[in-house]
C-alpha cells in the first residue's frame, strides 16, 4: 500500500465532542486516483444517509462530524463499483483513517472474483491513535522497526529513536508492560512485524492522573505493541557470527520470549569494529551521540562522552555487552521488571585537539596529540514494582545497584603558540583509575479519596474529581573513588603555582568522594470545584558529600577533607485550573529553607531562603498542541567546586575549587507548540527556552605560558537559550516526505579573564533538509545537507569572534531487488571550511553492504558490508564552550570489509 501523505499525517485528540472524522483516499484497479468519486455513510439500521462527501483532486474525500453507530460506507464512480463496507463509530472514536480504497471496472464481481472491503488502517480512539499492523506492507523478514516506519506521522532515527508527530516516544510497551528497561530498541529492532496485531500510541498516565481522572498536563508519549495470540510464548530473535579484513570480527545473539504473563530477553556481543551498545543502532541509547561535525553544547562540557561518527565511536574500541531481563505479572495487578546490564570496552585512540582562546593582544592556540587506551567496565542490576492495589491506590517501587570504573592512560604533547610565536611546549603523561559503586531506591505511592461526602471515587454525579494524596521516598548512595598518576617534562614553568597545578616531576592524586541523597514528600490535591483544585505539599531531602583529596609531589604533600551538607525543607502550594480537555494551568509557588554546612578543613554554616514561583500551561488544539511553562530552582555548589586541591589536564587546563561559592538560583521559561494538518499533509512543530541564573557558578581564568586554570566563583548572571523548528510535509507526487529543520542555541556569561571582568557568548545554529522517496514497500532513497556553525566572542574592546562552520552531504538508500537480496549504501561527505585557528579538511565516507537471503521462507541472511571504502580514517568533532572553542580531530578504523551470517530464531 502506497503512503497515506494523501489523507493524512494523523489526526489529533483535541475534540470536544463525540463525533469522528472519515478520510480516504479512492483509487482505481491499477493504482490511479479518482477524483469526483461520491462517498456516502449509510446509517445500517435504516439506510439512512448521516455524510457525505466527494473525492478532490487528488482523491481524497473527507467526513466530518460523524455521530457514534453502526454504518455502511458505499463509494461510487462512473463505470466503477465496490463492496460496501462495515464501520462502526463509538462515542470515543474520533477519527478514521481509511487509506486506499480501491475501486474494480464494473460486472467485475460477475467473473466469480470475491472482494472484501478494505481495513481499517488507522483509528483515533479517545486519546489513543491505533494502527492496523496488517493494513500496513511490510518484507517477510521486517522488524517491528520496519512497521513502525511506514505508520504515517511516525518516524525512526538511525540510532532507532522513534518519534510520533514530532514528539518523542518515552517508552515501548509489549502487550501493555514495560521491556527492558524501557530501552526500546532492543524490542522493535527484533520482533518481527507480523507478530504485531495492533500499534497503538497514547499519553500513558501517571498514577496521579489515573486516580484522579485529570490530565496533569505532562505527557508521557508510549508506543504499546499488542502481539498476535499465535505468536505469544515463542521464542524468537537471532544468533549472528562475522569477520573480516584488518582482523575485524563480531558475534553475539538476542533471544526472546513474550507471553501475557512473563516477558524474557537475553543478549551478548562482543566485536572490534567499534558498535558499543548491544547493536550500532543502539549506540547513542546507551551512550550519547554526536556524530561527524559534532553537535553545539554550551554546558560546561567535558562530560566525559564519547565522540561517534554516525554510530561508531573513535579510536580502535574492543566492545563487550550483555544483558537480561525479567517481567512477570504479580497476581492481577502487578508488575515485576528486573534487569542486568554488562559493559565492557578497551579503546586506542589517537587525537589531536586545538583550542583557541582568542583575545585581541592573546591569540592563543593550545594543540594537544594525544594517544589514549581505556578500559572501562559497567555493571547495573535494577528492577521497578508495579502494583494498582485497588481502584483508588496505586504503589512503585524502583531500584538499582551499579558498579562503574576504569582507567584510561593518556601521553599527551601540548604545543600552545601565540600569533604564531611559541610560548610553551611540555609533555604529560596521565594515568586515571576510578571505580563508583552505589546503588538507590525510590518508592511512590497514590491514593485517591474514595468515600465521605464524594459519594464514592471518582465523584459525585456533579462530576467534581475526587481528593488525592501522594507521598513520595528516594535514597542514593555513590562512592566515587579516583586515583590520578601525572607527570610531566619540559613545561617552562618553575615552581609549582598552587596545590594541584602542573609542575615538571611526578605527582599523584587520591580522591574519595561519598555522596548520599535521601528525600521525603508528599502532598494532598483537593478539588475546589469541577475545574479548581488546590495543591499543598511539602517534603524534605539531604544532600551529603564526604570529600576526602590527598596530593604528593616529590616531598611536598597535602590533604583537602570536607564534608557538604546540603538540607532542603520545602513546601508548595498551587492551584490548578483545568481548561477543556488535556488542558491546564497551574500557578503556584515552592518555599526553600535550606542549609549549606562545611566541616573539615573548611568550615560554613548558613541558611538560605527562597521563594520559588512556577507557572505551567498545556492546552490541546484541534490541529495541535501548545504548552508553555515557567520554573525556578535553587542550586548548591557541588563539592568538586568547593574543595581546593585543582584537577590538572593534559593540554594544560587546571579546574580550582572555591569552598566560598554561594548557591544559584535558576529562572526558566520554555514553551513547545505542534500543528499538523493531517489532510493537507504537513507536520511542524517549534520549541523555544530560556534559561537566567542568578549569583551563578562561573570562573575566574588566569593564563601563565603554560596553563589555563579555571576557578569557580559566583558571578552576576549568566543566560542560556534556544529555539528549534521543524516541519515535515508529505510530497504524494514523489510518494515520500520532505522534512526541514533548524535549531539556534546560545549562551552568555561574565567570567574574569586575567582578573578583568568579560562577557563570554557562544551561539550555535544548524539547518538542515533532507527529501525521502519510497521505491518500494522496502526501497527507499534520501538526500540531505545541513548546515551547522558555532562562534564564541569576548566583550569588549579586546574583543575577537571564533568561527567554525561544517557543511554535511548525505545520500542514502535501501535497495530490495527481490526477496533474495537487499543492497544499502550510504555516502556523508563532511566539508569543514578553514576557521580562525583550524586548516580545512574534507572527508567523504562510503559505507556499502549487500544481503543475501538464500534460504526460502526463513530469515536467515548472509550481510557483507564495506565501511569507510575512501579510507579516510579521520573523525573531527567541533564544539563551543564558554571562553574556547575545541575541535578534535581522532582516528576511527580505516576501510575494512565484513562478513556476517544472521541465523533467526
């Protein structure tokens, strides 16, 4: 079935009254359109005519306002006919979307032929937008990814993110529970689709909202897959072996088994060819994503990421993942999920970073090449209870243990230069271990007021919603141990300038860091009408650090103890206003009484007050949605930025703590608006946010020949904002979509460079397009470009701009010939145009790969891919941070060639 742009790109929930609307699009035998095609509804009980309409020119014919019952739908056109077919409108339903209905040369039925009446491929349902999985063609070997790609309005991003007009999909559900730990790639990148009766996409509510029958005004967007009875308690997935040129291999396995009752899944991989995550899909899930001519951050970076090239991360990584999981229903209402995830990863990599730091009487480039090898392990044991213990009661429990830790050993040159003129070059050799146990619990619980003068829960026939309670208990305890083994040679500075900064010798650091939170709330929500209610709640939480810092070099030592507390005793109150429905508007305001407290080598005892005003708005349109919220919080300085013994780094940046840094407070305001037009085909949506800290974290940066050190300290303000756009719009006449998109990032803040006060601003925008064409039920084309440019600037008179700007080419397509083979390409061609401090360079990147499926009627399949065929081995990664500007430039593998078998279980 071709794509339905032509009707629809989904209808939204937003009416008021129980009436539907009817779309379809009308075709002839061999495809054609039909335009002044006559459709009428016909009432089954008495043939009564209730709509009506007729085909426009593209063949499109639409119902409105379609009363519940049962009816006969009849399509006709001159010289054409078709069965009439059974619809049944329910006072929930809201809209169908029919599809293609096809109409046959008339006495067609006379030769004996039956034809049924088409399905129903889409259905809005309350607030439930259903999709019939067969009314949908998908390849006898597709995935549930495959399915959920060709479900007009939602999409699927090459790390299997999944989108619903617009809007991310939090979780997927299996037959109503959740999977994996709501890692939802594991589930639709092996089901297959033709186990899938029904998708159905939802708002899933909260606890709260399910007792209380009112929409809180947050969404949750979830995507349930309800499963084929005969398909129920198999086992299904895969096992995979392969190898390749340049040693290359992977192997590995994903088994599976889903029933009402108990849901199962086991995997393993192991592989050198750079896939982290239990698939290359899968990658940014679990650990981020950048990609090729990296994103624009302008947090304070430094976030210990990892940097891919399309779903590969740098460097030659040797990967092992594994994991399980376990969800079994706990009598009639409970749930029971647990998990356990293994990641293991050893990387060598090579890289080179300029940082500029340009000011008008100090061009200064720092260049580090730097060799890395890691080694870093993850263990997380985890599980979530679920039980709705009665009608009026609801109760989570959810709890994890984990075990992180590694060492990395890096041998670093840093050169730094200023206009052109050496000042300093030195070498470092850093060895880090680190290893973080902890583990936290958290426990929430629901109930609504179920008796007295309601008249019962759920209220009383006035339709006044019923009290509810809510109470709320978290603990977390972390040990953060980090040891750090530094030397270095050559660097021209004499004496060491403070404890911790870089000096020629060797020097070695013990960091211990005990950190436990631990928090109580809770809050009762009373009506004060059908539409008024009022919110009081209150709660208390610890935030305990126990920082222990230990320094040696050559004979000189020293010992930095101190312990944060952190107390917050806070109450709210508000009052929510329900506008409509899925509409509403709180205003209220959360008091803070807080405590810092420092003991040790330094010692603090204030209190701070606050009052911390919210506003928060959500209204559902007829052809969209719009939220708008306003928020406040206050934030401790972390004990990192308090404790006094520095951090040095390889290319020459010290971080210094400052134990007299003073809570911020933060402002911000973000709004999201959607609008689709499921008729006329277009999907677009906007966000913007704004974020004002006051008194906030900042630093004072001092440059010597040699080093960059940076200390916290509180400064006046800084701002943070944003806005993205995108639209998509379906093109019936190239059988695919075109989707624009744009997206402009900032921030501007006060730091002190060599004791002057500046103001730093870093702006980042992107813009892209990229048009996709459907061949076939499984063929498609793409072609892309976007545009991305950063740029970082001091005030005044010394002010000097740094720009970078990358231009990205893409071309893709899925080719399958016939049921025996599948050709995939893809070509990137990233263009990085000279910048302030940065040589262009150019790098095309070709990744090819064939299947071969030769057995008939089973899914097993041979794939023989061929990744970067140019042989360029070159990831660069640029990004913009307060006062530098970075761009990395890293080895990836080089050309290789693979070959894997998938056996399907």
């Amino acid at each position: 079935m071709k794509h339905l742009f032509t009707c629809l790109l989904l209808a939204f929930s937003g009416f008021l009254f129980a009436q539907a609307e009817i779309s379809a699009t009308v075709i002839d035998s061999s495809g054609l359109t039909l335009p002044g095609a006559n459709a009428v509804l016909l009432r089954s009980s008495d043939s009564l005519l209730t709509a009506f309409g007729t085909t426009d020119d593209k063949g499109v014919f639409l119902m409105q306002n379609v009363p519940a019952g049962k009816y006969l739908l009849r399509v006709t056109f001159l010289g054409y006919e078709r069965p009439d077919q059974d619809i049944t409108v329910t006072s929930d339903d809201q809209y169908f979307g029919l599809g293609e209905l096809k109409m046959y040369p008339a006495g067609f039925f006379l030769n004996g032929i039956e034809v049924t009446a088409d399905r129903i491929p889409i259905r809005m349902k309350g607030d439930t937008m259903m999709y019939d999985a067969d009314a949908f063609a998908v390849g006898d070997n597709a995935v549930v990814e495959d399915l959920i790609r060709r479900l007009p309005g939602m999409s699927v991003d090459a790390a299997g993110n999944i989108t619903w007009r617009g809007k991310p999909i939090s979780e997927v559900m299996i037959n109503g529970k959740p999977f994996f730990a709501g890692n939802s790639t594991l589930l639709t990148q092996n089901l297959d689709a033709k186990a899938i009766k029904n998708v159905e996409v939802y708002d899933q509510k909260t606890d709260s909202e399910e007792i209380s029958g009112i929409d809180d005004g947050n969404e949750n967007m979830t995507v349930n897959l309800e499963m084929k009875e005969d398909f129920k308690a198999k086992v299904f997935g895969e096992v995979y072996a392969g190898i390749g040129t340049t040693d290359r291999y992977q192997t590995g396995g994903k088994i599976f088994r889903i029933s009402d009752a108990t849901q199962i899944g086991v995997l393993g991989t192991i592989n050198n060819i750079n896939k982290v995550g239990f698939s290359g899909d899968e990658i940014s899930g679990f650990n981020g994503s950048s990609g090729r001519g990296g994103g624009f951050r302008w947090g304070g970076g430094g976030d210990g990421r990892l940097a891919f090239d399309s779903g590969n991360a740098t460097g030659d990584n040797r990967s092992i993942a594994s994991g399980i999981n376990f969800g079994r229903s706990i009598g009639k209402n409970g749930q029971l999920t647990a998990d356990y995830a293994l990641f293991d990863r050893e990387q060598a990599q090579d890289a080179t970073t300029l940082q500029a730091f340009n000011r008008a009487n100090d061009r200064r480039i720092v260049e580090t090449l730097e060799g890395n090898n890691t080694a870093n392990y993850s263990h997380r044991l985890g599980f979530e209870y679920r039980h709705k213990l009665d009608s009026t009661s609801r109760l989570r429990i959810n709890g994890a243990g984990t075990l992180i830790g590694g060492d990395n050993l890096s041998n670093a040159t840093t050169t730094i230069n200023n206009e052109g003129v050496l000042i300093d070059d030195y070498t470092v050799r850093q060895l880090d271990r680190n290893e973080r146990p902890g583990g936290n619990i958290s426990l929430r619980y629901n109930r609504g007021d179920s008796g007295g003068r309601r008249g019962g829960f759920g209220g009383p026939p006035s339709g006044k919603p019923a009290r509810t309670f809510e109470f709320n208990a978290n603990a977390s305890y972390t040990e953060n141990q980090s040891d750090l083994d530094l030397t270095v040679a050559d660097l021209n500075e004499g004496g060491q300038m403070f404890v911790g900064a870089l000096a020629n010798g060797t020097q070695t650091q013990d960091r211990r860091t005990n950190t436990l939170n631990y928090g109580v709330s809770g809050s009762v929500t009373e009506p004060l009408s059908k539409n008024l209610r009022l919110r009081v709640g209150a709660g208390y939480g610890l935030d305990s650090d126990e920082g222990d810092y230990r320094f040696q070099l050559e004979e000189q030592s020293a010992i930095n103890l101190l312990n944060r507390d952190w107390a917050t005793l806070e109450g709210e109150v508000s009052l929510i206003r329900t506008i409509g429905q899925g509409g509403n508007v709180s205003i209220g305001t959360n008091y803070e009484r807080n405590q810092l407290t420092l003991s040790g080598d330094d010692a603090r005892d204030e209190s701070f007050s606050y009052l911390l005003p919210f506003v928060r708005f959500r209204k559902r349109l007829k052809k969209g949605f719009f939220s708008a919220n306003f928020n406040s919080s206050a934030n401790a300085p972390s004990i990192t930025q308090l404790q006094t013994i520095a951090e040095p780094g390889v290319s020459g940046r010290v971080t210094i703590g400052n134990p007299n840094l003073e809570p911020a407070t933060n402002y911000s305001f973000n709004t999201y608006l959607w609008y689709n037009d499921q008729f006329r085909a277009i999907s677009a949506n906007a966000n913007v946010y704004a974020t004002y800290t006051d008194n906030a974290f900042g630093n004072a940066i001092t440059f010597t020949d040699g080093q960059q050190i940076y200390q916290a300290i509180n400064v006046g303000h800084s701002w943070q904002g944003g806005l993205f756009t995108g639209t998509t719009i379906g093109m019936n006449f190239i059988n695919g979509e075109l989707r624009v998109e744009g997206s402009l990032n900032g921030s501007r803040g006060e730091g002190f460079v060599d004791t002057e006060s500046r103001i730093n601003t870093s702006i980042g925008y992107n813009v892209g397009a990229n048009i996709t064409t459907e061949l076939n039920e499984d063929s498609y084309i793409k072609v892309g470009y976007t545009l991305n440019e950063f740029t970082n600037s001091f005030s005044g008179d010394e002010g000097i701009t740094t720009s970078q700007l990358t231009h990205n080419f893409l071309t893709q397509f899925e080719l399958e010939v016939s049921p025996k083979w599948r050709f995939e390409s893809r070509f990137l061609y990233s263009l990085f145009p000279e910048s302030d401090f940065a040589a262009e360079q150019s790098i095309p990147d070709l990744r090819l790969s064939l299947e071969l499926r030769p057995f008939r009627k089973k899914r097993h399949f041979l794939r023989i891919s061929a990744s970067d065929l140019f042989n360029q081995n070159t990831i660069i990664n640029r990004n913009v941070q307060p006062f530098v500007t970075t761009e990395t430039t890293a080895n990836g593998l080089g050309r290789y060639f693979l070959a894997t078998f998938h056996y399907k279980i």
